[in-house]
C-alpha cells in the first residue's frame, strides 16, 4: 500500500473516533505484558501444588478468568504499567467444602513458609479470592473453584466467606463457559483494524515519505481488530475515572462484558460502538427502575451464575451508573456534533478517561493533524469533501514531544496514568 492512500485513510478517519483509538492505545496492556501475567499466574499455580503445600496434588487446573480471557485487559494505573489478573485455580474438594476452610488453606498454601517463593511478598485473603501483589503493583486474584460433578461442562462453585459480615455460602459459577461464549461472538472488522493501525502510526508519526520504510505489523492483536472490544475496554476505563474516590462497589467488569453483548448489530465506529453499550445498560437500568428492582445480569452461558450478586447492592448504586453513562454519552455527542475547541476536548477527555490517557491523546491527535496539515489534506471528511479543520489554529502553537513506541503502540520509557 503506498503511503499516499495510508495518508488518505488517515484525513477520513472521524476524528472523534481517531481520539478515542488515542485513548484506548493509552490504556491496553500490551503483549509484554500479558506474557508476564501469564509468567506470574503459572508461577503461582505450580506454587500452590508444590510439595508439602496444604494444596499439594488437589490442584486440578488453572486459567486466566475476567478481562484477560476475552483480551479486554487494561491499565488499571497506566502511568505506573500496573494491572490486575484474575485466575480460577480449579481445586479437587467436594463442593460442600467450609468456604471459610477452603480460603484460609489457598493463602497458607500461597504465602508458604518464610524464605519461600511469596512470603515477602503482600498476599492478602479476601472474601472470595486471595490476593498477591508483585513488586511492581501487579495483582493477581487466585479464586477457588470446585467442580460441580455430574453438572454441565466446566461448572462449579467458588466459596465466599467474610467474617465481617458473617457471610458464608457456595456461589454456582462458571466462568469457562462465559469466555468461550464471550469470544466466539465478539467478531474481528478489518475496516477497524485498518483505522487502528493506521491511526497508530500517523499519531507516532511513523507516516513517511516513503511508505517502503514503515512496514505494518506481522500480528494485530484482537484489541485491535473488534470496535466492540476496544469499546468496552474504554468504558471499563471511564468506569474506573468515575468511582476512583467513591465508596463502595462498582459495575463490575464481567457485567460491562456481558452487557455489550447484547448492545445491538457492531459498527466500525468505536464511537458509535461506546455510545451503543452505555445507552443499552442506561436502558437496562431505567426498566430495572421502573420494576422497583435492580438490575440482574447473568452469565448467558450459565444462567445460574449470577453476575449481579453483589453488585448494583441496591437501586442507588444503579442509578449512580446510570447517570454516569448519560453524561458519558452526552459528552461523545457534543464532541461529535461541533468542531472542538481545543480547551473544551481536553478537559472532557481527562473528565471521561482520565488525565494523562487524555492528555496523550490530545498529543496524539494534534501531531497526527499537523502530519495531515502538510499534505494539505487536514479536514477532509468521510465523503471526500472538505471542511474546516476542527482546532486548527492550535496547531501553529502546539509543541508535542516524541517518544519511542513499540510493535503494540505503548510506550514503555514514559508509561501513562
């Protein structure tokens, strides 16, 4: 592809879409990075089953759950590169195990005796999971699970125990089953994938002269490819800015996944695809409101895995959200439908995704605009037709600095918060 038409679908990419790509580069945890979750989830599995362990040959197996099984995994501190990894450690006991029992053994079994592997390390029991912090603030949640024998395919249940509540019980689960579910409905879209690697370039300044010099990458990751996917990555971090000094629990993750699912027909608009998901739980919630019920989610590939078990905890928690996705799809539909003043984007995009992501991007965009500018195709539209350039008197007066980027469109010598 010559470097001409690179730069023509760069000029056609809408720009709100091209900032919001910005922002999702900013936040994904790149290949790096998951072969270290893998190295450190591995790591603790072997751990956990190693000789004289209280879990010694009960281990059954182990394997990624959450974000990171449906490849929607980000930053949950970028500027520090930390995220979190949730593991199911399948475990050989009968169902009727004591939660309390089961949970206390895990952490014995992980913290082990001192000069072991991760008996310096911050291991920490919670109510369903045990908790390890690496040096560098990466978390893992290693979950119990039971199978269930005779029940469907990779069912079982994990063990919920919290003193402080006095709680106690087995919760059916099967979060297996959810990510083969999740993946096989989340389809890749080559006009997307097109527009990411392309943005990705002009924003790193990678768009020469000479196409010949800037070959595209041999392999581009799913986050890359499925708008649905990087939408819900950009929500869960939007998520995050909203509740960062709130109290209490937030809309996890696994709901946001499985919501998305049922957000109607995907577009390669990842603005079209953002705005999609909120309005479909804005909508959800508000006929959960009118029912004087909160919301109740479940794992389509499991109904008896209920997702919603502890969260919206009551109808205010829900409603908190749902304001917080009005003003979210507010915002997309305002920076959509004016041309920007460069002010006003920024401080909506650090209010939406927080500072430094916004602030990246707002890099990004506007070093991509000047690349644009001197090939004097700065603000043509989708049609081919041109219209005023949105901000571009900032351009003049905008010094962005450079930085080294990598094959997955990170940066690792100067991360983001």
């Amino acid at each position: 592809m010559g470097i001409l038409i690179n730069l023509d679908l760069a000029a056609t990419i809408d720009p709100l879409d091209g900032i919001l790509i910005d922002v999702a580069r900013r936040i994904q945890v790149p290949k790096t990075k998951h072969e270290e979750a893998a190295d450190h989830f591995m790591g603790l599995c072997a751990h956990v089953d190693r000789k004289r362990s209280p879990l010694e040959g009960k281990v059954l197996e182990c394997y990624p759950s959450g974000s990171f099984s449906i490849a929607a995994a980000i930053y949950s501190h970028v500027r520090s590169m930390q995220h979190d990894v949730d593991v199911v450690i399948e475990v050989d006991y009968p169902i009727g195990t004591d939660p309390a029992w089961m949970l206390d053994q895990l952490f014995k079994a992980v913290k082990g005796e001192p000069g072991s592997r991760y008996y310096e390390f911050k291991v920490i029991r919670n109510s369903r999971c045990v908790t390890v912090t690496y040096p560098d603030g990466v978390t893992v949640d290693l979950m119990p699970v039971a199978r269930i024998l005779g029940g469907p395919e990779r069912s079982g249940v994990l063990f919920h125990h919290n003193p402080k509540l006095d709680e106690k019980y087995a919760k059916e689960v099967n979060p297996k089953a959810f990510t083969l579910h999740f993946n096989a409905r989340i389809k890749s879209s080559d006009v997307f994938a097109s527009r990411y690697r392309t943005r990705r370039l002009l924003s790193d300044g990678m768009l020469q002269e000479r196409a010949e010099t800037q070959p595209m990458p041999d392999h581009v990751p799913i986050e890359e490819k499925s708008p649905r996917l990087v939408a819900i990555q950009l929500l869960k971090r939007f998520r995050d800015i909203q509740f960062r000094d709130r109290e209490g629990r937030w809309p996890p993750s696994v709901i946001i996944a499985a919501m998305a699912l049922d957000a109607g027909q995907m577009s390669d608009s990842l603005t079209d695809e953002l705005i999609a998901i909120a309005t479909h739980m804005q909508g959800e919630i508000e006929q959960a409101e009118r029912n004087l019920m909160t919301l109740v989610i479940v794992n389509p590939a499991h109904p008896a895995d209920i997702f919603s078990d502890r969260w919206p905890e009551n109808r205010t928690a829900q409603r908190l959200w749902r304001d917080d996705l009005v003003r979210l799809v507010r915002n997309l539909r305002l920076l959509r439908g004016r041309e920007w003043d460069p002010r006003q984007l920024k401080n909506i995009l650090k209010e939406l995704f927080g500072e430094t992501p916004a602030e990246r991007a707002f890099e990004d965009h506007y070093r991509g605009q000047g690349t644009l500018a001197k090939q004097n195709l700065l603000g043509i539209a989708k049609s081919g037709a041109v219209r005023s350039a949105l901000a571009a008197p900032a351009l003049a007066g905008l010094t962005v600095p450079l930085r080294a980027n990598t094959d997955m469109g990170g940066f690792l010598d100067d991360p983001v918060d």
